[in-house]
C-alpha cells in the first residue's frame, strides 16, 4: 500500500516526453549526426533502388523477389520510423515529443518491425519449396500466394502493435524522460509509476507467438533444407543452394540478434544505455546492410540493377530540345 501512496502522489499527468537521444553527451551530438546520416541516406537509397528493380525488371517478376521487394520497403520504414527524428534532435535543443506522436510511433515501429520476420520467415518458406519440391514450386508459391501471406500478416502485426500501444496509453508515468532516441516500449514502460505486470506477461506470452514464432518457422524450415542438402549429390546443385540461402541466413541472424538481445530479457536485467546501442543497429545498419547483402551475392539482382542504372542514365541524358535542335540544323 505505501508503493502505491507514494507512486500516487509522485505521478503526473504525461503530455510529452522528452526524448534523451543516443547519448547524453551534447560534443557527441555532432558526431552522431555526422555517422547516422550518411548511413540512412544510404539505407533508403539501396532499398529503394533494390524495390524499383525488383518490381519493374522483367525478370525479377517471381514470387521470391516480390517477398524481397516488401523487405525492402520494410527497412525503408523501419529507419524513417526513427531516424529522422533522432537526427532533428541531436542538433536541437528541445527534444520533446507529445503523447500521442510517441504513441503513434511506438505503434508504427512495433508494427514494421514485426512485419520483418514474418516477411523473412515467408521467404524461407519460398527457399525450402525451391531446394526441397522444386518441381512443384510453380504450383505452390505463386503471386497470389505471397500477397495473401502479406497482407495477412500486416493484419497480424497491426493488431498485436495495437493491443501494446494500447496497453502502454493506459499506463500511469513518474516521469517524462525516455532513455532512448525513440519511443520504444521497454524504456516507456521503465516510466511506469507501478510494475507493468500485464505489459511484461503480453511480452513473453503474445509478443513471443507474433514475433518470435516466424524464427521458429525460419528454424524449421532451413532443417528441412538441410535434410535435403545432404541427400544432394552433385556439387553444382549444392553450391547453388547454399548461395540461394546464404543471403537470406545472414539477414536472419542480423535481424533476430539484435531483437533476443533487447526484447527478450527478463525486466530485471535490462540496461537502457545498451539497448540503445542495439537500437541503432537494426534501425540503421542492418536495413544499409540488406540491400548489399542481396545484390553483392545475387547475380539476378545485380544484373537488374546495372539495366536500371542504364535506364536512369540514358533518361537522365536525355534532352527534349536536342531533336527539335537537330531538325533545326538539318534543316538550315
């Protein structure tokens, strides 16, 4: 009773919170904005190039590079979630933001996020149908197919962000300074006046079925494949296989480090400075490393970028007044 009388008269009423960044250090800010910035240009710029070839290339037009088109985008608004803000605040002195843009935020990053691994367990799916019944694979995974997939997930992951941000608007705060450079639902609930027993039940019991379960899927999935790789017996057909897969492992483990390390600790041993860090990995680096992880090692897709880039520069090139200068000429 005396926790509760004293949270009581140590509450206030939220409006906004004040966002303390990256670090709290003001001659690191320039720093920051100096290394993050150039990274998220180059993160939105990769996937943005990789989701324009992958959509318009003729031969990309497969369900796989459909389910990498999505990826794409998904990192594409993962950083904007986050970035952008945190950058206006390193060079900012307020670094305010209100209740309900954090709140709104915390649904659209928990949302995307989770998109994530339910896109890369989907993709996992299409790499074992591949290695495992290719002869089938035209007959199972198909464009109908994958959108399905996708837009039921959206549905999935929209819902379950929903019920957290919820959850987190009906919470009362001691404070208003979130130990992060967004609002992410960790640091809020370390503001919560009283121990946010259903938050951290829903943690470990819903958010584990909705984000973990696709890893699950993805293990499952890549042992199949591994089953079927050691009845393979010819070299190339091995070699061929493990690079398909290759790329879309290494995405996995970037992505599902990062998440185990931050949102799947007991409360207890959480340490805010170095989610922090954690943080910026996966909302910078990892989605400025998936556009080179998939075109470094895919000829496809590098063949569909340079045909792009041709198309950029020859229209880039073009002038509209040099044919009417040409006839002029002949002409004359």
């Amino acid at each position: 009773m005396w926790i509760e009388a004293y949270a009581a008269r140590n509450r206030t009423e939220v409006t906004e919170f004040v966002l303390l960044g990256l670090s709290s250090w003001p001659e690191m800010q320039p720093v920051i904005f100096g290394i993050v910035l150039p990274m998220y240009l180059v993160a939105v710029m990769g996937n943005a190039l990789l989701m324009t070839a992958a959509l318009s290339d003729p031969k990309l037009q497969t369900p796989m590079y459909f389910l990498l088109s999505q990826l794409s985008f998904i990192d594409i608004s993962l950083t904007t979630i986050t970035v952008p803000q945190m950058l206006v605040h390193t060079l900012s002195v307020n670094r305010t933001i209100s209740f309900n843009c954090c709140m709104l935020q915390l649904f659209f990053f928990m949302a995307v996020g989770s998109m994530e691994g339910h896109l890369l367990a989907a993709m996992a799916y299409d790499r074992y149908v591949a290695i495992c019944d290719p002869l089938r694979y035209s007959a199972i995974i198909s464009h109908h197919l994958c959108l399905r997939i996708t837009l039921t997930s959206w549905v999935i992951v929209s819902l379950n962000s929903l019920l957290y941000s919820v959850l987190v608007t009906r919470l009362t705060f001691c404070g208003n300074q979130v130990t992060h450079f967004f609002c992410d639902i960790t640091p809020l609930l370390k503001l919560s006046c009283t121990r946010p027993v259903v938050n951290e039940m829903l943690i470990f019991t819903e958010g584990v079925a909705v984000v973990v379960s696709p890893f699950f899927f993805i293990l499952g999935s890549y042992a199949r494949i591994g089953v079927a790789l050691t009845h393979m017996y010819s070299v190339a057909a091995l070699r061929k296989a493990l690079s398909t897969c290759s790329s879309h492992i290494l995405v996995v483990l970037l992505l599902y480090g990062s998440v185990i390390c931050v949102y799947l600790r007991p409360s207890s041993s959480y340490d805010l400075d170095q989610e922090r860090q954690v943080a910026i990995f996966y909302t910078v680096v990892t989605p400025m490393l998936n556009p080179l992880i998939y075109s470094l090692r895919n000829q496809e897709v590098k063949g569909a970028l340079r045909r792009l880039f041709r198309k950029l520069c020859i229209s880039s090139n073009f002038q509209p007044g040099s044919q009417a200068n040409g006839e002029w000429q002949h002409s004359s």
